[in-house]
C-alpha cells in the first residue's frame, strides 16, 4: 500500500472517530498513525489532509452538502461522509492530488470501509464537487482543479475535448 493511501486510511478512520468520539484530529491521528504503524510519509500527509480539513471544515462541508441531491449531510453513512470530507479536500485544496486520483482513491477506500452501494455514490458526488469547483458540467478529466488556474488546464480549440483516461494501475499519486 503507498503511503498517500496509508495516509488516506487514517484520515477516514481518524475523521469517524473524531465524529463518534469528539476526539480532537491531533489525538484521533495520532493513535490511528501508531496503530497502522505508519512510515513518516504517511503520517505526514495525514496530518496535512487533516489540518486542512479542520481549517477549512465549513467550506468543506458546505461544497459536499451543495453536490448531495434530495440528502443532507446527517443522514448520510459516517464512513461516506468522512470519505467525501478527504477526497473533496483533496479535490479543492491539493493541486498536487489530480481529481481523478482524488475520486479513485476516495471509492477504492470506501469500498474497504463502507456499504456495498457507496461506491457510485461517493463517485457521483464527488464528481459534482469537482465539476463545480471547475466550473464545468462535464465529466471530471483530472485536469481540472478548484483553483483560478482551472480555466488555464482547459484544453484550447486545437486539443482534444475528450476525457484522459484514468488508469487504473500503476498509477502514481
């Protein structure tokens, strides 16, 4: 397992026990980065994830409630909700995630943790939160980030409009 999906682990499994516990991120990411024995890397992705989550938690919130159709966040599964917070702070704030890396990693994870059903879900709403903060309403490419440089990784009139496709092995994040 890579570091970044280490990492990601712990920030979903640190952000449940927060939400169940009202532990605070520092404690709750210290005891889930010794119990999964994380190498340094891990952690500290972990604890850049996290402290951008708890910094930026309303903004957060707010984009993952604005791409839910007819739900609120209360009554969602904990281990999605947690998951959409990671993934869509990766989506808005780490222009050194690609979207794509972003909503895979987000659905191969909450695979793991979740329903069986919370794959396409988690996938679909983070594909809204993406498409949003690029403001475009097609499908997510992994070009696009929530930045005001968005508009600069657009193709222009000579590219291809098409998606890249997203490989599914492989790949680096």
């Amino acid at each position: 397992m890579s570091d970044r999906r280490l990492a990601r682990e712990i920030v979903v499994q640190s952000l449940y026990e927060m939400a169940q516990s009202g532990v605070a991120w520092k404690r709750a990411l210290d005891a889930n980065v010794e119990r999964r024995e994380a190498r340094p890397a891990a952690a500290e992705y972990a604890e850049r994830l996290l402290r951008e989550i708890d910094a930026k938690r309303e903004e957060i919130s707010a984009c993952v409630e604005q791409a839910l159709t007819h739900w609120s966040l209360e009554r969602l599964a904990l281990v999605d909700r947690c998951v959409l917070e990671m993934a869509a702070t990766e989506i808005l704030h780490f222009a050194d995630v690609p979207t794509a890396v972003a909503i895979d990693e987000a659905v191969s994870i909450v695979h793991k943790f979740g329903a069986a059903e919370s794959g396409a879900f988690v996938n679909g709403v983070l594909d809204r939160i993406a498409r949003d903060a690029a403001g475009t309403s097609g499908p997510t490419d992994g070009s696009l980030r929530a930045t005001p440089s968005a508009a600069a990784s657009t193709p222009s009139s000579g590219e291809s409009k098409a998606p890249a496709r997203r490989r599914r092995s492989g790949r680096r994040d």
